[in-house]
C-alpha cells in the first residue's frame, strides 16, 4: 500500500512561512536541503508523521498564482473553540467557525484560515472521520 508522506506548497518568504506554521500549527523544521535556485524545507510536529514541504525558489518575487486548482490542507485539533480563540487571540485573522451536518447528524466543525501566501488552512475538530 501507499503511504501519504507530504504535501508541498511553493512560498515566497522562508522565515515568514517557517513562524506562521510553527506558531498556528507547532510545526517544526525537520529537514532543510538548498539546491542551485531553490531551497525544500520540511515541517512536522509530533502528532502525525505527515510533513509539510515548502519550496522556496530564489528567482521567484511576486506572489504565486494558486490558480483554481487548489483546495486546502486540513489540521485537526483536540478543541476546535479553544483554537479559535486562541488564533484570534494572536490577531491571526481567521475565518467564522461552522458546524456542518449530515443527513441531520453532526459532521464537522471547523474554521479556515489563510498562510501569507495565501493557501486556505482548514482547522477541524478532532472526531469521527477526522483524526
């Protein structure tokens, strides 16, 4: 069987994308590699073994075109209210909390919020289907 190992996102600016997901998410710099005209980084944290890879490419300026492709990437935490605040709390701007059903049965609850380079981050609520 295949494993999911990582998701890669191209950024702009190393540092600035190395605090914001450390900071909202706690994940951490695990491996660095610069190569001629680019640089991958890898960030995890100790719940998953899933990694976030950021490309930053050295003759890129201007802000990526995401085009109308991409989706989302999705964290999942223990206290979805708790986590809003607290992003809230740190002037991170972050999207209204919803409460999505199913065939009248709770599903999710979650809220998204935006990277600095403008990917959506989905926060869930821990539970059911998303662990």
């Amino acid at each position: 069987m295949a494993k999911m190992i990582h998701s890669m996102i191209r950024v702009l600016d190393e540092a600035r994308s190395i605090d914001f997901y450390n900071l909202l998410f706690g994940l951490e710099v695990v491996d660095r590699y610069p190569f001629d005209g680019f640089t991958l980084i890898y960030l995890a944290n100790a719940e998953t073994g899933f990694e976030l890879e950021l490309t930053v490419n050295a003759d890129q300026s201007a802000a990526y075109d995401l085009g109308n492709g991409y989706g989302h990437l999705a964290v999942s935490v223990e206290d979805i209210e708790a986590e809003h605040r607290r992003l809230t709390g740190l002037g991170i701007p972050v999207g209204r909390l919803v409460a999505m059903e199913r065939e009248g049965a709770p599903f999710a609850r979650f809220f998204f919020v935006t990277d600095p380079d403008g990917y959506k981050i989905e926060v869930l609520q821990r539970g059911g289907r998303f662990q």
